[in-house]
C-alpha cells in the first residue's frame, strides 16, 4: 500500500489533496484494518492552544461545521452550492413524521400496515412485505440507522396519505426552516437531479431535528432491536460509523449514491458542547468529518 501511494505522489505532486486523494482510493483497495487514514499519514493537528488550531484540508466538495446550539458557522467550503444529500434525506423524512405523530399526539409505539408500493423498494432495505405489521419507530429507527428506502417510503405512505403529498409536507417543512437551497422529490434520497440541498441548508435541519428528543435518541443509537417477526430483519447496526469510532459521537446520518457521492452528516458532544458537521461528495467522508469536529473541539480547549 505504501509503495501505491509513493508512486501515486510521485506522478501527481505532493499536496495535500494530491495526497489525500491517494489515500482515499487505497482505502477503497484495502482492507480496511490496513488502510492508513488521512489524519495517521498527514498529522493534521487536532490539538494545542485555543483558536490556535488551523483548518484542515478536506475531500469534500461542499462541507460546513456549526456549533449545534449557537448556530455559528466554525468553518464552511462551498457551503451553498446545490448538492445531492443521497440518504441524509432521511434526516426529513424522519423528524417530518415524529413531529406529526406528536401533533396529533399519536404513539409511535403503534403498528401500521405496510402498504404495497414500500416494498420491494431498490437500494438499501429493512425487508418490508405488504400488508405486514409493522411499528412506526420501527420503521423510524429502520430509516435512520440501516437507511432502509423501504422503510422511508412506508413512512410517507403513511404519514402523508400518499408520497408525493410527503413530499410536499417536506418541502413545506423546509422552507419553514428558512431553507432557499432546498427540493425534495422523494422520502429516500435517491437521485434525483432535481432533489438538492447545501451544505448550509443540510446543517439547519441537523440543527432542528437534534431538539427534538426521540429524533437525538434515534440517530444516537448504536444498534436497535425491532419488534418483528423471529423470521424479519430485526437487528439494526447503525451505518454512520460516528457514533461507534468518534469520541462523544452521536449521530445523525450517512448517505450514497453513486451520482451524489458519499455525504455524511456528523454530530458529537464534548464538555456539553455540540458540533454538527455536514460534509457532501466527500471521497474521505468519515476522515473529513471526524477532521473537523476536531477542529471545532479544539477552537474551545
């Protein structure tokens, strides 16, 4: 592997993105236990006196960091350019359907029919049959944390009456938010050239959706055990590896597709601080992220 990135810098130059580049793409050849990490063969610094921290480089074509309870902006690149947010769509779709069930104070406890059109729908999936049994929080934690489509798509069935009126609510939640940058087309994230957002924009409803209690125990979760059937997909592992690997880790949601890239959405605590960091057709998603949470960390250590 060494001698793969050693050739790759020699024909391509010596920066940082030449280099991170070369990092990525053996990552991607490795096994994972073996590939070196952006921060272990470049030495971002992470650490030293407060505000004394540089920014470091990343992959990502557009990314932001905020503090998550004060909203500033700790570092931005191409914030507001339009992007495509793959599964950290669900991030809507999840706190758009919690917060009409606690409008109209219904229990997300409650087992709904799966109708036919969420089954069977492509891409990452929690199995759904039509006609199954199914509970809301289920489908909730099977949106968020194994990014089930199928389950994202029951939900707007339900929640909306039909998807396409999800989608409105959606949208209609959005621009509530003060978002300009924003359109959904679909409860997933599948790609869809005219289903974008930002950076900035992804950041806000990160922002929102962690004040809503069940939404942050959600997306905080590990693992989750659903209440299915003995022969159903029970066990979910949550895919955004934050909350496994990064110290204070607790959410929120990855995404990919192979027109939007990798995106990922980042959140982690230290010293009652909360940092949320959004990064978007990101090669070294997780080394971007985890990157400039450090960053963030060390602006008030």
């Amino acid at each position: 592997m060494k001698d793969t990135l050693i050739k790759y810098i020699k024909r391509h130059g010596s920066s940082f993105a030449v280099i991170a580049t070369a990092i990525c793409l053996s990552a991607l050849t490795y096994a994972p236990e073996a590939a070196y990490t952006v921060k272990e063969v470049i030495g971002i610094e992470t650490s030293g006196e407060a505000g004394h921290a540089s920014p470091p480089e990343i992959s990502a074509e557009n990314a932001i960091l905020i503090d998550a309870d004060t909203g500033i902006v700790l570092y931005e690149k191409n914030a507001d350019e339009k992007a495509y947010p793959a599964s950290t769509t669900k991030i809507m779709t999840s706190l758009l359907a919690i917060e009409k069930l606690e409008e109209l104070k219904s229990p997300l406890d409650q087992e709904v029919l799966i109708p036919s059109d969420a089954a069977g729908i492509e891409g990452s999936s929690i199995y759904l049959e039509a006609g199954e049994k199914v509970r809301i929080i289920d489908l909730i934690y099977g949106a968020m944390l194994r990014s089930g489509n199928d389950a994202a798509t029951a939900l707007a069935i339900i929640i909306g009456g039909s998807e396409e009126e999800f989608v409105r609510l959606m949208n209609e939640r959005a621009s509530e938010m003060g978002l300009s940058g924003t359109n959904f087309t679909n409860p997933t994230g599948l790609f869809d050239e005219n289903h974008y957002t930002t950076a900035r924009d992804l950041a806000t409803i990160s922002k929102i959706s962690i004040k809503n209690g069940t939404f942050r125990e959600v997306s905080a979760s590990k693992e989750y055990k659903a209440e299915r059937d003995a022969d159903k997909y029970n066990y979910f592992y949550n895919k955004n590896k934050t909350v496994h690997q990064y110290d204070g880790g607790n959410g929120i949601k990855i995404g990919y597709t192979e027109k939007s890239g990798r995106t990922l959405v980042a959140s982690a605590e230290r010293e009652g601080k909360t940092l949320i960091c959004v990064v978007l057709e990101a090669p070294c998603w997780f080394d971007d992220a985890y990157a400039l949470l450090d960053y963030g960390f060390s602006q008030s250590m």
